[in-house]
C-alpha cells in the first residue's frame, strides 16, 4: 500500500536562503535511513513529503521509527493518507481513521486539527475543523470532542494539490541534518562520555570521524572492539563513519620513564592532541570533539584544559562540558551506547594513572617535561603506523 510520510522541521525555518542546502542534506540522510525500502521524495513547502510503498502497518511503522529516531533535522514525522482536495473525500477519510482507532483503543474524547498553509479552499481553519469533527461526530455519536487534551486527534493538512489526513505524530530528533557543519574528528574512547558527545556533535550537524587511542598490549582487542561497536551506534546517525586506530602504546611509555609522575595525565593529552592536529590537517577536518566535562577528573580542571587546549589547532567542541554523569548516563541509555561503555575493558585513558595528578598544571612546566624527550617524532610514528577502518 501507498503511504505519505509528513516530515516537518523546525529550526531550519530559520535559514533563509541557506535552506534548500539544509532540505536537501536532510533528504540526502533520510535516503540513507530507508534504503531498505521503497520510498521517493515529493514536494518542499516548510515541510518535506516522502512517499513510500509498504507491505504492511508494521513496515509502515517502521519507516516513521527510523525517521524518528535516526535522522536530525526534523521535528516530527506522521504517516499518512493522501485524500485530495475535496471536502467529501477528507471527510470520509476522517471517518476511517477514527474508526480505525476507536476498534482498538479506549477513545472517548476527540479533536480534529487542520491546517491549511496556501489558504486555497473556502473556509479558514477553524471552520474546516468544525464540520469535519461534526461528520465524525455523526459517525460515532458516543465520542466527545475535547480541544484540550484529547484522547485521539486527527490532522488534516491542506497542501497545494492534495491534502493529507494523519492521526499518528512522530516526536523526532530536531537538530540540524548531518553533515552541514561539516567533519569533526571525535576523540572516541570505551567509556561513557565521548560517545555521547559524538552524537550530540552530529545533532548540530558534524559528520563524525572517529580516533581511538590503542595501547596494546595493555588494552586488548575487546577494548578494541567495544570502541568500534560505539562508533556503530553513531554510524546510524550518518552514511559511514571513518575510524583512525592510533598506538599509543609509545608515547605512554615514553612519557611514564622520562617525565615527572604528576603531569603524566595531561601529559598525553597534549600528546593525544598532537597526533589528531596531524589527521585532521590532512583529513580536513573543521573541528575536533571530545567527551571530556568541567572538574569530573583531574585532567578536566580549567588550567588542565586551558594546558591541552593550547596544542589544538582546530576548535575543540566540548558538549558535555556542563552536564553531570546522570544527564550524560541518560542520553547514552536512549541511544543504546550506556550498556556497550560499561563494558570492563580498560582503554588507554585509565592505564598509568599517577596516585597523585597535577589538577594546576601550568603550560610553562608541561613544556619543561616534554623537552625531555623528541615527542614530535613519536607522534609522526604514532600517524605513520595508525589503521584506519571504514564502517
């Protein structure tokens, strides 16, 4: 069966004449999220139309899932039905919605909401509502109509050529589409946070590419792969996602013999920050994002920050910045990333932890301990070496 699926946007009203490149980045994604099934764009009016061919409810609900759950930049999603413009044949349609949903609900109360953007048929919007909800009225004398919170409303969208009769309303993503802020390369470890903080990049638009910090033979392969199995919870937000495998293993022990114990920690953040600088000249990236928060750890005090910031040659996105664990633990539960981060496989943030870390550090003292030994060198071999993996 034929379905129309409404797709409306909210803050991407606000672009002006930047908009069709943001419509056309949405569409682009949700083409990516339904390639399983068959679908094709319609119309753009300050809302987006998908028409898609489904076997049954279930695939019908699982494209409005998908949509809903899977791709920034829309606000809501409704499937519906096609019943043209004359008032007899949205009428009838109203009738079999309702009667659909009151053979399987508990409805005693009802609304209908139409809108109607181009003003081309007779009555307004109100009146519209009025009769329509006097025809269902008719049809199922024992429901109520109830404008404030009522047990099932029905939409009516009068477009240009046709109109669209809908009952079911998607809550989706908002956001901006993937992509139209451009690359971000996402410092992504195995714990909660970083993960986190890449799919709220991807929500303000960053097409997210992945590096993780391996230290082998100190962290194993199922750390490994527990950080590739996060980069695949992002990778429903977008097309593919590119993952630089960096050994770290040599810095860590470099800086552990030569360097002062205290330091140690931001330290190889500087360090972490050098070896991104040098990907993300070559890969173009436009900014770099990382999971870290203000005072969750000792590498995470302002002067520790203001220390690691001061090698990044790209602006570093911090979304987490204000948020405490439960807000961060929240979002990774509704994203599926919480129970894949608690996994107990150590990555290499947590290996060599000094008991007592500098939370001051000062940038003039980190420079006295890394001209202790050549680091640029170790970081050329640390790019030179690293894998990349395409998902």
């Amino acid at each position: 069966m034929k379905v129309i699926y409404l797709l409306k946007y909210g803050e991407l009203m606000l672009k002006h004449k930047n908009k069709r490149f943001f419509e056309d980045l949405v569409i682009k994604n949700c083409n990516s999220v339904l390639r399983e099934h068959k679908v094709k764009k319609l119309k753009l009016f300050g809302r987006f139309l998908l028409e898609a061919e489904v076997e049954d409810d279930v695939e019908k609900d699982a494209i409005a899932h998908k949509l809903s759950t899977r791709v920034f930049g829309i606000s809501s999603v409704s499937p519906g039905t096609v019943a043209g413009l004359d008032y007899k044949n949205i009428s009838e349609e109203c009738i079999r919605q309702a009667g659909i949903i009151t053979r399987t609900e508990n409805i005693k109360t009802f609304k209908i909401d139409v809108k109607r953007p181009f003003k081309n048929v007779e009555m307004n919007s109100l009146e519209f509502a009025s009769e329509l909800g006097g025809d269902v009225l008719d049809a199922f004398p024992e429901l109520k109509v109830k404008l404030v919170g009522p047990d099932m409303t029905i939409y009516v969208e009068i477009l240009q050529e046709f109109s669209i009769v809908y009952s079911k309303k998607y809550n989706c993503l908002r956001g901006l589409p993937v992509g139209s802020s451009g690359k971000a390369g996402l410092l992504l470890s195995g714990g909660i946070d970083s993960p986190v903080a890449g799919y709220l990049a991807q929500k303000r638009g960053c097409y997210l590419n992945c590096i993780y910090f391996h230290s082998p033979p100190h962290t194993s392969q199922k750390a490994k792969d527990k950080v590739f199995e996060l980069a695949r919870k992002l990778l429903n937000y977008q097309t593919h996602i590119r993952i630089f495998t960096v050994d770290f293993t040599e810095t860590q022990l470099m800086f552990k013999k030569h360097t002062d114990p205290q330091y140690f920690v931001v330290l190889g953040r500087r360090m972490m920050m050098r070896i991104v600088n040098e990907i993300a000249r070559k890969y173009e990236f436009k900014a770099l994002v990382t999971g870290e928060n203000l005072g969750q750890v000792s590498s995470q005090t302002l002067e520790n920050l203001h220390a690691i910031n001061s090698i990044a040659e790209l602006p570093v996105i911090r979304p987490l910045i204000c948020f405490d664990k439960e807000e961060t633990i929240e979002i990774a539960r509704r994203i599926g990333t919480f129970d894949i981060s608690t996994l107990p496989y150590d990555d290499c943030c947590t290996l060599f932890l000094p008991p007592n870390p500098n939370t001051r550090s000062k940038i003039i003292n980190l420079e006295k301990e890394e001209a202790k030994l050549d680091y640029m060198q170790i970081v050329h071999r640390a790019v030179e070496s690293m894998q990349i993996t395409d998902l």
